[in-house]
C-alpha cells in the first residue's frame, strides 16, 4: 500500500456493518488483517498508517458481512498488550459454505482446538486458534 492509500484510507471512514462489532488488540494489527484476509476471506476497509515501529491505532476489516476492528498494543502510552482470553469470535455459516471457510483457515494456519464436527444442539461446529492467540468458531446448521 502506497502513501496515497493509507492518507485516503485514515480519512474515509467505511460504514460500520453489524449490531455489535469486536475491536481486537493484538500484536501486530496489520499482520493480523492481511493474516485474516488469507484465512476468512476480509477486507481491509480502512486503516491508520503504520507509526515507526510498525503499529497502528486502527484498521476496519468487513469479515463474514460484519465489521471487524483491530488495534496495536501501545504500552508507551499505558495500554500493553493483554492476552486474549474469555472469548471466541463466532462465524455464523451457511451448511453449503462451512467446509470450505474451515479449510480456507486451517490452510492459513489457524490451529485447530476442536474438530469441525456435528454437536449435541445439531450444528456442525469447530474451534480454531489464530496465530494472533484469538479464539474462533465456525457453526452451520446441518443440511
């Protein structure tokens, strides 16, 4: 991305898609966009130019339909970096789609946590892990 993109990209600010959207503080934002961009699919909406040690505030991913946010950690400035914990980003998919979306990551390298199979409430279901420490799920009705 060349100077012009990132100037246009931290002053046009793409809608926000989605009732509830997760802003993720992880070790490397960009990293982690082009990373999911690979794995799921994303778009890079908008970001904030990379700083002199390669962060940044802000990037606006569309994923699945919804709006994903991302962010460095900036202990300078008294916000480290926590580990994620607590939670798993769920992936909301069609029975015809899921197959591929799971093997799409796992190609990507998202670790597997637990087997895309069918579940006790009748969905298929997987977890996967992000080289980033986030949590994913995938979940389909069965056909």
């Amino acid at each position: 991305m060349d100077a012009t993109t990132e100037t246009a990209n931290a002053q046009i600010q793409p809608p926000v898609c989605g009732g509830l959207v997760a802003y993720l503080q992880v070790d490397g934002a960009m990293k982690a966009a082009e990373f999911y961009q690979k794995a799921f699919g994303a778009t890079i909406e908008a970001f904030h130019p990379l700083d002199e040690k390669g962060r940044t505030m802000h990037v606006h991913l569309y994923l699945n339909g919804s709006s994903l946010m991302l962010g460095d950690a900036y202990p300078d400035y008294g916000h480290p970096l926590e580990k994620p914990a607590a939670f798993t980003m769920m992936l909301p998919l069609s029975s015809d789609a899921i197959d591929f979306w799971w093997k799409r990551a796992v190609d990507a390298g998202l670790e597997v946590v637990t087997e895309l199979q069918v579940m006790f409430w009748g969905d298929r279901y997987g977890q996967l892990r992000d080289p980033f420490g986030v949590s994913w799920a995938m979940n389909a009705p069965v056909k």
